[in-house]
C-alpha cells in the first residue's frame, strides 16, 4: 500500500536545497506527487506531498528527520487525499489585486469562512504596479463553495468587500480543481 506524507521544510537559502530533500525522497522510495517551493525572505520554504510504500515509510521519515543535520527544519504528517464533490461544491477563482495594506487576507478569509467556502489554495505577493512602482498587491486563491450559496450572492459579497478595502476582486469559474474532479 502507498502512503501519503506531508512534508514540511525550510531553512536559510542556498544552493542544493530541492536537490537535496528530492535525493532523500527517492532514495527511500518515495514519489514527490505535488509540491510548492519558494524562497520567502531570506529562507528557502517547500510543502511536498510524497507517496511511499508501507515498509519504507518509518526509515523515510527518520532521513527526513535527520535534515536538521543540513540546517533543515522538517516536519512529517502522514495524510490522505479528501475526494472533491462536485455535486454539492462549485468551484472559482478568485484573483485579487490593489495597494498594498494590512488585512486584505484576513477579511477575504474570514468572509469564506463564515460563508463555508473551503480554501484550497492561495497564493499571495506584492508587485510593482506598472505605472507608478508603488507596492500592489496581488492575491489568487482557489475556492470550493457549497450549492447554497449562489455564484451572484458570492461576487455581490466580494464586490462589497472589493468597496471597502479599494482592491479588484474577480470571481472567475476554476479550471484547475475542476480538472482534478475530472481526473479523480
């Protein structure tokens, strides 16, 4: 049986980083099924999903374990996949952009959350808008939102928000999660 495991880590940016935490995944056996991998300030950040086979899961999580060795902080999670239904979830974009300021992610959030729409992905950064250098601020997550609540009623309530914190916000149908209900 496979298993999947969450695996977290981050450490102080260098060469050989990705190198190294994919040479630990397939010497164990291991399958880097998804992954995202940035450098955030001054450190390099990954959040892998690998799949492994039962009996090398304990040695692969005491390899990854012994990263710290390398200046590495990493964490494990053994995990499952959660199926995505299409029948009682609808699934958007949102794409999010204006001046930089505190809170925009907070009261996008909280607003999904009182409203029951599940987050599956965001993405935030800041730019330089085109004209004028200043700091913009850009924002795109990807939404899966119960029956009940209406595509008009969704972008009326952002549209709202949109108003009060003086950003753009798009609710576009998602291509992406649909294409994963597809393949599932």
């Amino acid at each position: 049986m496979r298993n999947q495991l969450l695996v977290t880590a981050f450490g102080e940016d260098r060469p050989g980083i990705v190198a190294r935490l994919s040479e630990v995944f397939a010497s164990h056996g291991g399958n880097l099924e998804a992954s995202r991998m940035s450098l955030l300030g001054g450190e390099f950040a990954a959040i892998s999903l690998v799949t492994v086979a039962d009996e090398k899961l304990a040695a692969l999580e005491k390899a990854l374990a012994d990263l710290s060795k390398d200046g590495l902080t990493v964490a494990c999670k053994r995990t499952r996949s959660l199926p995505l239904d299409s029948k009682t979830h609808k699934f958007y974009d949102i794409h999010l952009t204006g001046a930089d300021q505190e809170g925009i992610v907070h009261r996008v959030s909280s607003y999904l959350s009182n409203a029951k729409v599940n987050i599956h992905n965001v993405q935030t950064d800041i730019i330089n808008a085109p004209v004028t250098g200043l700091p913009l601020f850009t924002m795109h997550a990807e939404i899966a939102v119960p029956e009940s609540l209406s595509y008009e009623k969704l972008s009326q309530d952002l549209s709202h928000i949109a108003d009060e914190l003086n950003v753009e916000i798009d609710l576009v149908s998602s291509t992406t999660l649909h294409a994963e209900l597809v393949e599932a």
